[in-house]
C-alpha cells in the first residue's frame, strides 16, 4: 500500500511540473510546436481544457494554470492525508 501511495504522489508531482514547463513554453515563440512541445500539449491540454471551461480568461491573462495547479496540489495534500489516516 506503501507503494501505491508514492507512486500517486509521485505521479502527481511529475505532471506538476510538466505543467509549468508547459505553462512557461506559451512565453516562447514556437515552442510548443517543437516535439516536446506536442507532446506536453498532448498530456496537459485535455486537462487543463476542463478549467479553462469554468474560468474564462482575464483579458490577455489565462488563470485557469493557476487554479490547475492548486487543485492538483490540493490532491496530493489529500492523498497524504489519506496515506496518514490509513496507516
């Protein structure tokens, strides 16, 4: 069970990170058109789509990366949680 856990939390972090690169790679010209770029875009974008639906950009400025990554924070703080609660 031990395992289970680290791997989610692993698995939680890893995916973190590949949203802030993600994220950063909007602020350079055509690096999501380069093959790490479509490949984090293919892992990232299904879901960040879903907060994109609930918050709407603020002019220029898109938070729903933000709010992405806090729910996905809020889940491992949870799953930690839980990993304490069981044992």
């Amino acid at each position: 069970m031990d395992l289970l856990f680290v791997i989610l939390q692993n698995v939680i972090k890893y995916y973190s990170y590949a949203l802030i690169i993600f994220i950063l790679m909007s602020w350079l010209p055509n690096a999501r058109e380069t093959s790490i770029g479509t490949f984090l875009a293919r892992i990232c974008e299904p879901y960040l789509e879903q907060f994109r639906k609930i918050i709407p950009p603020l002019g220029m400025i898109d938070i729903s990366p933000i709010v992405a990554l806090f729910v996905l924070q809020l889940a491992n703080g949870g799953l930690y949680q839980l990993y304490r609660w069981i044992a």
